[in-house]
C-alpha cells in the first residue's frame, strides 16, 4: 500500500526549527561581501553605463545630439531615452545613456551629449489642493458615503475637524536600481537587480521588442539574481534602464552594467504618494466614533493624478456613518511604485491621528478609545486587535506614563504616548518549486524565487530540514534564476508562504515516495514511519538512518513537485498588528527622539522567529525615518527634486531609533492558522504611533509626516499664535 | 567625476608651487570628506589634487606662545585625543557632535573652515549665490535650511563650518601661506609668503558667484590655526542636530567665557549655520558683561543674538532654534544645561 501522508504543519510542539530562532544561512555571505549582487556583476568584458537625467521641474526636448559623446575616448554605445518633441515630467527623467570601458569615461561621455530643451510650466505642491484646482492639475473626485452622518455629527457628544498629511518619501535601496546584461550566442543573460526573478524575463522581451525591435524568445532569457540590495516594492520590472543596458549590450558586443547613480536612483525609482485629508470626526462620551467625514488627496507622481481609493479610508475601521471623497493631483514628480504595504502608512496616519485627537478632545486615554471602536474592526480580527492593544501597553508601561495630551513635562522637553493600528493580507503568492532527495541524503529546492534580504533561503531550508527530520546544512537551496521552477514576485508579504507551502507539499510528496521505498525493504507500512533527527523510525522503533534509507534509491533518487496556494491550512491570510511609540520633543527646537517603539505582531505560524523579528525591527526603523526626517522635497521654484542626495534625504542614524522592543503574538490559535507574510505590516502604523505620540507630549498635532524639527517648531508657534 | 592631476608634495614649498600652478584651479585634497562630493557632484573641477597629507611640518599639535598651534593636516580624532585640546572644550563639543567616524578620522579642522556651502541650489549646479535671470532662486524657493541673518544681499547660504563659531569665539587665527614671486629672473627657487590672521576676517560674504567664501587666493591655504591660552576661560558650543548621527546643524552657537567671582568678565559668542559667514554676537556678549550667567540672563542673551534675524519664507523656525543655541551654549559653559535630547 502506497504511503499516504497528510499535507499539513507538524504538532507544534514536535518542532525542531519551526518557530525557533535560525540565523539565516547567507548571513555570513553577506556581511563578509562574498555574496555577489548585479551591482557587483563584472563580467569579462564589461562596459560600465552611466545615465542623462533631466535637471528640472518640465520641459520639452528642443535637441539631442549623442555624436559628442561617441567621440569621448572609451565610450562604446550611447542611447537615447527621448527624441526631439517628448515632454520630460519630472527632475531626473532618462535622457540618454553612455556605456563606457570604466566609468568615469562613461561620465565624460554623458557630459559631452548635446541636449536642449525648452522649460514647460511645472506643479509640484503635493499639499496644496487649492493652487492644484487652480492650476487644473486635479482629477475628478470620487466618493462614497454611508449612514447619515449629518445626524450623527448633530447628536454627537464631541466633534473634532484636523488636517493631517504624510509626504512623499522615494525608495531608498540600499543597492541602486539597475542590471549587468550580455549577449551570449543570441541569448541573453541579466544579472538583475530584483524582487521577480521568474516574472522579468517576459518582460526583458516585450520591452526589447516594443522598444528597440530586438526579437529574442523568452526561452532565451535567463534573469540571475542570488541577492538583491533592497526592493520594497520598486523592482519588480526589466525598466527601461535594464532594457537600454540589454540594448546596448548588444550593439557594442559586450557585457553592459548600468546601476542607477544615487540622485536618479531617489528621482525615478519609484515612490510612495503623499496623502493628505481634511477630516471631521465624532464621537459620543464613550468614545465610540459616530461619524466620520473626510476628503483626502495627494499625489502619486508621474503626472497619473492617482491617489487612494475611497473604499480604504478611515483605515480599518468601519464607522456606521461615513462621507469619504478623494482627489487626485497631478504633478510634475517621478512616478510612484509599490511602496511597502502600499497604501496602508498612508492610510493610518490618515486615519488614526484623527481618532487619536477625537480620543484627546474626550480626555481620555488614545488605548481607551480604540479598544472603545475595535468592533468596528474586521471580525476576524477583533480578539487579536483587544489583546496586542493590551499586550504593547503593559510592555510601554501605558497605563503609569499616559498623560492628557499637553501634559507632557514642565521644562523645554516633553514627553508623551501614541498607538496605531494596522491590518494586511499576507497571501501566499503562485508559485512552484522542485525538491529532490538524493540517493547520498543531501536535499535540494529549486525555485525561481529571490531572497530579497528577509531569509527566503533560510525559511525554504528550515521547511525541508522539519520535514524529512534532517539537519539544515543537508539542504541546499536553489533560487534566484530564472530557469528554475516558477516562483512569484516578492511582493505584498506573499513570498513566506508562496515558498514554504509549495517546498512543504513537494516535500511531503517526496517524503512519501521515500517511505514505500523503505516499508518495502524493511517490510513495515509505510504509513507509520517518520522521519526524525536523520533516522527513519517506525512508531517509536527505528528502522534505518535517513541517510541509509536515501541510499535505496538507486541513481534517480526522488524528484517532486508543488505548487501553490492552495485550501489545505499550510497559510492563509491577514493579519493585525499594533504599535505604541514614547518620545521626546524639543520644544525649543522642535527635535523629536524616540525613547521606546513597541510592535506587537501577529503572522500566523511562524517560520523562523528569528527573521520574523528582523522584519518588524526593520519595518519599525523605516517606519520612524519617514515618521521623522525622510521624505521627497520638491522646491516649487524649480521642479527640482533638491534633496535627491544622501545629505539631505535624512534617514535615521543608529541613534535616532530608540529602543525598539518587538513581540510576536504567537497563541496556539495563530499556530493553526498556517503561514502569513510578514514584510509589510510592520511599517505601517509607526507614522501614526509616533504623531500621537508627539501630539500627546505637546498637546498640538504636527499635521504632516515626517515630523521634522521645522515642522514641529511652526506648528507649535502657530498653536501659540 | 571627471579627471584629474594627483600630487603629493612633502614640504611646504613642494606644496605651494604645486598649488599656484594651472592658474591656481587647483583643489587641496586634506581629508576629502566633502571635496570628493563636490568632484562628484561636479560642482567644482580643479586641474589638480595637492594631496597635502604628506606635509610633516603640517601636522601635529604643539604649545605656542602661551596657547596650541594645530596642524593643518591634524585629524579630528587626534585634535580629540590630544591632551593639549582638553582646555578647548567647545571644539571637542563639535568633534564629539559629529559622530561619525568617517568624519572624525580624515576630517581636519582646516579642512572644515574651509568648507563649501552645503546650499542646495549651489550643490545642484545652480551656482553659489544661486541666481536664475537676476533672481535669487533662494529667495524665492525652498530657504528652509538658508540664511536668517546677514542675508540681504545675494548670498543667502549658511556658512557650512563647525569649528568656525567656537575656534572664532577663542579669538584664534590661521596662518595663511602662499607662494612668493620668484626672487629674481631665472630663479627657480620658491619661497613661502606667510600671514596671520585673526579668523575671525577669514571668512567673507561673496556678492558674486566668483567671490570665495573666505579671504583665500588661487594658491593660498591654512597650514595652522592657533588658540590662545585656555586657561581661565570657559568654552562651550551647542548645535542642534536633527539626528543623533552625522548631519549638518540648523543652527549652533559656541561661546567662551571668563568668570569671576560670579559674575561674566569677558564674553564671546559666535553663531553658526545662521548666515553666510560665522556670526559674531557682539551686543549680546557685551551685554552679557557684568552679570551672573542664569538662566534668564542667558535667554535673553539668546533673543539678542537674533534679535535683527530676517527670516526668509521657508525658515522663520530657524530663530528660536539659534536664540536656543545661544542659551544652552551659554548654560553648557558654566555646568547649568540640563539634559537635553
């Protein structure tokens, strides 16, 4: 009889690496520099790229004449990305590319092109709704609305009316945007920098062929990419850049590398859309909100007017009475990409600053409140909701440091409390890999996934070291290049559970098929073996070591296949989230520092606890740089993009974090719940944690994130005022 | 960045010709913290590099004439741990506020003086009074971080220098040196020209794009800055940093101060990244004489120094911060400054 094993996670408290903290396994490739990213990519040969961008605010190309630069000594191929006519939008369009023997003739290339243009009138106030309508560079509203909230703002005990904003902030990758391309045999091979391995070669060709009339099939595209500087949403596509750099490749019959230079990198790799909204709130003495009236815009760059879809605003709650309208503006600003958990820290530090203030108008405590509205929450999340609410406040100290707002100390510095809460799906994304075991006991996993810097190498060898009860240096995980199974795109926390569930079920299968092997030979049934710390055990008798039962193969050893999603409980979806920040505020300078950051996480079955803190540790501390200081500066005199460097685009320094203090919510119910991603919640809430903070230090809401000291400073001069 | 010469000199002489020549378009290379992003950026393009590391006569500090003579090439680090610096404790302030290694390894306290505006108009080629058809693009653009004082004319950047308010509030000076015309026809050899001055006249507000920051000439350097006596004197600077690592200040303020029996004797306040050249507080430091340094005293000290501040559109927030920065320099130098973030 064949063995049957059920596809399903192990009893929780059988694991031996489920859960528990693993360091990732590329951990020392890393820090030592021996992993290798496209950014490192040299291949014999190698042309180096450099790009024009388009300094200002719009403009119309007058000429472009490339010829200068192909006389520069080691330039080899140039490109241009417009022609005579096209309108640049935004501060650092693509103009033309030079590929170059090193870079600095790259560079003397890019200096000798000839390119004029005729300057177009620009809009670039993200915040200013009226001079946008002015200027007609808005889009027609949309709304909805439910209940009658002019009744309930009349029966109300309090109302509330703010104005609250969060800037446009630019992905800030570590490792820039761009690709090593090269041509070998009329087939090419990209080393990219990207968080879609398996999708980018499709799209290598449909751009090669609409841009440039470059015919190649997909079959003869390979995208490469072991390790990836950072991604967060913004590199999921070949860009015109990587296609340039494929382009140029060929022309000049050599290996072309064309990493975006930092200020490029800040202007076009994508951003996160500013949001901004005028709200109304009420609320009865209990505090339960009874009607919410709001109108939000902002911009999400590239001329495209979009903005949040009203649907999603207030954010996860669903008051009874509701006016929700939004606008989109149109400005002269590179256009936005996926942005982690987009649009959701927009959406919170839209939504639970005003209910922050409501709860202030009320006197009461902001913890009060919300757990006041929590059944306005989705249902699934409720319970959750009430016990990380109170689980970050005991860790705070919320209830012996909370103060009314405005109470915050008598001297220049001022201390105070804010919370905000957050939800986001976490599906598993579609996606395939192979797992064999080899007649020696070695395991392999080859999928077309990327490890995008969160430990997908590490979880898809911990998922295969619990399954067949080996050791996880037994196991050889095979990602990042295209030619391996399909695995999707790392993107919207799908890839956890895009990988462990497909390697879980492949390696079940397998696990099966060893088994007959072994029940066959030792004349046992199949479906009482186990296979557990490298033996093979039948019920508590062992049978052979796993390394011997591999050994009955034969050559072929054992190959399958999974897939994924699917219906049988190894992941599911959705999670919440809360977050509570303590900081200090400068009222003199308007300097504000974070003394405590608490997040308390739920994701469903854990995989490697250890990564799954990193994420929330990383999530708090981009969370507490647009929270602060990061964000895009666009100066309305020029167009310009002026802070487009490391000096002025401010992130955090170690010491602006505080303590952070990160606790997974781990019940056994979240056990059963089966794998969740993780990436994107924990960047959520923080903006709105840490305004309310500020706000219940100082008693004036700051409107607009990020926080910084001139902020602060002039709203607490026009509070005086 | 676009191509260069590269020299390194080893003695004074090697080094000012080295400098005088391509028609003085040279650039000296001490720690290059900023000079390589300016090359990067493109915003200037020296002939050539003088690599002035190499310079012994350059470095170290030494007791003199009753004060400390530093070395142009002295590193940060070792101005820091140099037991001659302890007395100066405004400067180690500044080292101490920098926090980033980078910075304090290479970085020289010349080299810092010397420093180029970090405007962003003028580091985004718009040159370094930042006028677009007659019109102050400043004036008319994002200011947030620009001028409040000394502002009227064409230059609305922040002069960019640290250590400039509190080596400026020790009344220190530089030598400057140059190449000496040749001493007669045919004569190979070179000799040094050599000044002092009070740092204080170093630095100079230009009113075109061509005019320097500072008094220096195609060719011309620091070789050494000179402090007086410690003694007796107190000495603190406060600067407002937005993060707890490196970052350029809004606003500071470095005094010294001579006490006696209570009472302020003598006073010196200067303020930094607030005008286009470091600005001496003169009234509020006269004013200061005579009194008991409180509180109160030092506050209002603070409102004097911006009391004739112009705020441009986008910066009025930076008034009160400097008026701060005054205050908590003040309390700083005589032990009274609470904790502050």
């Amino acid at each position: 009889m064949a063995t049957e094993l059920k596809v399903a996670w192990g009893p929780r408290k059988d694991n031996v690496y489920l859960g528990k903290e693993i360091t990732r396994l590329d951990g020392v490739e890393k820090a030592s520099g021996a992993a290798k990213y496209a950014a490192d990519a040299n291949p014999k040969g190698c042309l180096f790229a450099k790009v024009l961008s388009f300094k200002g605010g719009a403009g119309k190309v007058k000429s472009l004449d490339l010829s200068e630069a192909l006389k520069v000594p080691g330039v080899k191929a140039v490109h241009a990305f417009v022609k005579e006519g096209d309108e640049l939008q935004w501060d650092g369009a693509l103009v033309a590319a030079v590929a170059a023997e090193r870079q600095e003739q790259a560079e003397d290339g890019v200096r000798a092109i000839k390119f004029m243009f005729d300057a177009m009138e620009h809009f670039v106030d993200e915040d200013d709704l009226k001079g946008a309508e002015a200027a007609k560079r808005t889009k027609a509203p949309s709304e909805r609305s439910k209940g009658d909230v002019d009744a309930a703002l009349k029966s109300a005990a309090v109302v509330h009316k703010g104005h609250y904003g969060i800037a446009t902030i630019s992905h800030m990758c570590l490792e820039t945007h761009g690709s090593c391309t090269r041509w070998e045999d009329g087939k090419l091979i990209v080393n990219h920098s990207t968080q879609n391995v398996s999708g980018t070669p499709a799209n290598f060709v449909s751009e090669l062929q609409k841009q440039h009339n470059i015919s190649v099939d997909a079959a003869d595209v390979t995208v490469l990419c072991q390790f990836v500087g950072g991604g967060f949403g913004s590199k999921f596509a070949a860009d015109d850049w990587g296609v340039a750099a494929a382009k140029m490749s060929k022309e000049a019959g050599r290996p072309v590398r064309l990493m975006l230079d930092r200020a490029t990198e800040l202007k076009i790799a994508g951003t996160r859309p500013s949001g901004f909204v005028d709200v109304t709130i009420a609320a009865d003495k209990d505090g339960k909100i009874v009607a919410w009236d709001s109108h939000h815009w902002g911009s999400n760059g590239g001329m495209k007017g979009g903005n949040f879809n009203v649907a999603q605003m207030p954010y996860v709650f669903g008051f009874d009475n509701l006016k929700v309208k939004g606008t989109g503006i149109m400005t002269n600003s590179g256009p936005d990409r996926a942005w982690r958990a987009p649009p959701h820290p927009q959406l919170c530090a839209l939504t639970d600053t005003a209910i922050d203030d409501i709860a202030a108008k009320l006197g009461k405590s902001a913890v009060d409140v919300f757990l006041a509205n929590i059944d306005k929450t989705p249902e699934k999340l409720q319970a959750t909701y009430v016990a990380e609410i109170k689980r970050a406040a005991e860790l705070i100290g919320w209830a012996k440091k909370w103060h009314p707002h405005g109470k915050g100390g008598d001297g220049d510095i001022k201390r105070g409390l804010g919370m905000a809460l957050h939800t986001w799906g976490g599906r598993a994304h579609a996606g395939t890999c192979t797992v064999r075991i080899n007649p020696d006991g070695s395991v392999e996993s080859l999928s077309g996934t990327q490890d995008i810097g969160t430990g997908t190498r590490t979880a898809i060898a911990m998922v295969l070291a619990e399954t067949f009860g080996i050791t996880l240096d037994a196991v050889k995980v095979r990602y990042g290049s295209s030619v391996y199974p399909r695995s999707g795109p790392s993107g919207g926390s799908t890839t956890i559970g895009g990988v462990s569930g497909p390697n879980r079920r492949a390696a079940i299968s397998a696990l099966g098929k060893l088994f007959d092997v072994v029940a066959e030979k030792h004349k046992v049934d199949g479906n009482s073996l186990t296979a557990k710390g490298g033996k093979i055990w039948s019920g508590t008798k062992e049978i052979c070591t796993w390394k011997a039962g591999c050994g009955l193969l034969g050559m072929m050893g054992i190959e399958t296949t999974g897939e994924g999603p699917k219906d049988d409980g190894l992941t599911s979806e959705q999670v919440g989230g809360v977050q509570m920040a303590d900081v200090s505020v400068d009222t003199k300078t308007g300097i504000v520092r974070i003394n405590q950051f608490v997040a308390v996480q739920d994701c469903g079955l854990i995989v490697d606890l250890l990564t799954a803190k990193s994420q929330v540790y990383g999530g708090l501390i981009m969370g507490i740089a647009y929270s602060l200081t990061e964000e895009q500066i666009l100066d309305n005199k020029t167009g310009r993009y002026i802070n487009a460097d490391l000096e002025n685009y401010k992130l955090p320094r170690i010491g602006d974090i505080g303590e952070l203090i990160v606790e997974m919510y781990q019940p056994d119910s979240e056990y059963e719940r089966g794998v969740i991603g993780l990436g994107e919640p924990p960047v959520i809430a923080c903006g709105a944690a840490i305004s309310n903070a500020v706000a219940n230090a100082t008693g004036v809401r700051v409107p607009t994130i990020p926080l910084t000291a001139k902020r602060v400073s002039d709203a607490l001069k026009a509070a005086k005022a | 960045m676009r191509s260069f010469e590269y020299a390194r000199p080893e003695t004074e002489a090697e080094a000012l010709e080295l400098l005088a020549e391509h028609g003085g378009n040279t650039a000296v290379l001490a720690g290059g913290t900023d000079l390589m992003n300016l090359l990067k950026r493109d915003v200037i393009q020296p002939a050539r590099l003088v690599d002035i590391k190499h310079v012994s006569s350059w470095k170290g500090i030494k007791p003199q004439d009753g004060g400390v003579l530093i070395g142009a090439n002295t590193t940060l680090d070792e101005i820091n741990e140099h037991a001659l610096s302890a007395d100066y404790r405004s400067l180690i302030d500044v080292i101490e506020g920098i926090r980033a290694i980078q910075i304090t390894a290479n970085g020289t306290l010349a080299g810092d003086l010397c420093q180029l505006p970090h405007c962003w108009y003028f580091r985004n080629g718009y040159g370094l009074l930042a006028m677009q058809d007659g019109e102050s693009l400043v004036a008319t653009g994002d200011n947030r971080y620009h001028a409040i004082l000394g502002n009227s004319g064409p230059a609305k950047f922040v002069s960019a220098s640290r250590f400039a308010p509190p080596t400026i509030a020790w009344d220190a000076k530089v030598r400057l040196v140059t190449q000496a015309p040749s001493a007669g026809e045919g004569v190979a050899t070179t000799s040094v020209k050599e000044e002092w001055l009070p740092l204080e006249y170093f630095f100079q507000t230009p009113k075109t794009n061509s005019q320097g920051v500072t008094v220096l000439k195609p060719g011309q350097l620091i070789t050494h800055v000179w402090l007086p006596n410690a003694s007796d004197t107190r000495s603190a600077t406060y600067e407002v940093l937005e993060l707890c690592g490196l970052d350029q200040p809004q606003a500071s303020a470095a005094c010294c101060l001579g006490i006696d029996g209570g009472i302020v004797r003598s006073a010196k306040i200067v303020l930094g990244h607030v005008a286009p050249t470091p600005w001496i507080a003169h009234e509020a430091a006269k004013w200061l004489v005579g009194q008991p340094l409180t509180a109160d005293i030092a506050e209002t000290a603070g409102r004097m120094a911006l009391a004739k501040a112009m705020p441009l559109s986008h910066n009025d927030y930076k008034v009160q911060m400097a008026e701060t920065a005054v205050k908590r320099a003040l309390l700083k130098a005589t032990n009274q400054l609470d904790e502050v973030l």
